[in-house]
C-alpha cells in the first residue's frame, strides 16, 4: 500500500560538505554514516520552492555500470565561499519525509560550479544557482 508520505517528492533542503571535511565515510549497503572532521558543519543552502533538481541516470562503461550525477540548486542568494572548480564536494538533500540521499562519495566527489540566475521579467526572482556534476560507480546513498 503506498501512503501520501511515500509518494512525496521533491527536495526541500540542501547541503554541500567539501571532501576534505569528512573523517569517515563508511557504506553499508545501499546506506552511508557521515562523521565529519572536528567542529565541522556542512553548508546549508538557502534554496528557493522547488529549486532542487537532481539526477542519477546509470549508464555502461568498460568498467561496468556508472552513475551520472547531475544536480542544479536554485538558492535565494549565492553564497560566496570558496567553490573552486578543483575542490571537492558531496550533496547532502533531504526529503519531505525525511529520507536523506548522499550525492558523491570522497573517492567519487562532485565538482561545483556556482552562478547567477537572472529573471527575464521585472517581476521575476533572481538570485544563485549551483550546478553540482560528477560520475560514481553505485547508486545514491541513503544516510543512516
């Protein structure tokens, strides 16, 4: 039986945790348990309604089957920490029912790169957009 909690979609939170922040990654599964390194808290993001779109469509490859992650984040402001296109990141988003998916892994992390969203009409929003891409060899993870 499929309830109302289980058919909610859509993301309505988002975090990013720079890899190197991460003391321990461990997976179990189809799940992962995230320690972060000493007072570490990863950066939330001010996202507007709606403004999480992410994927994970799996192709072949030579090495077998990858994970393709495509992540676009519509943020109210754009934050101006230190994205450089050579650091490392995960994406840490969350579920109306509370599931949270784990996009990247240390060893498969997400490249960031950061812009503005301008609206074509006066009486549009504008503010930041993250794209966030990247290639893994398993499906998202769950965090425990």
């Amino acid at each position: 039986m499929i309830t109302t909690k289980d058919r909610m979609g859509g993301f309505i939170s988002a975090k990013i945790v720079e890899v190197k922040q991460i003391e321990s990654f461990l997976v179990s599964g189809g799940n992962v348990s995230l320690v972060y390194k000493d007072a570490y808290i990863p950066t939330s993001l001010d996202i507007i309604k709606n403004g999480v779109d992410a994927s994970a469509p799996s192709s072949s490859s030579k090495s077998g089957e990858i994970f393709n992650v495509d992540i676009t984040i519509e943020i109210k402001e754009l934050v101006f920490l230190s994205f450089r296109s050579f650091n490392k990141y995960l994406a840490i988003l969350e579920l109306p029912n509370g599931e949270i998916h784990v996009f990247g892994t240390p060893k498969f992390p997400l490249m960031v790169y950061p812009g503005h969203n301008y609206s074509k009409a006066p009486s549009g929003r504008h503010g930041g957009i993250l794209k966030m891409t990247g290639k893994q060899p398993h499906n998202v993870l769950i965090m425990q």
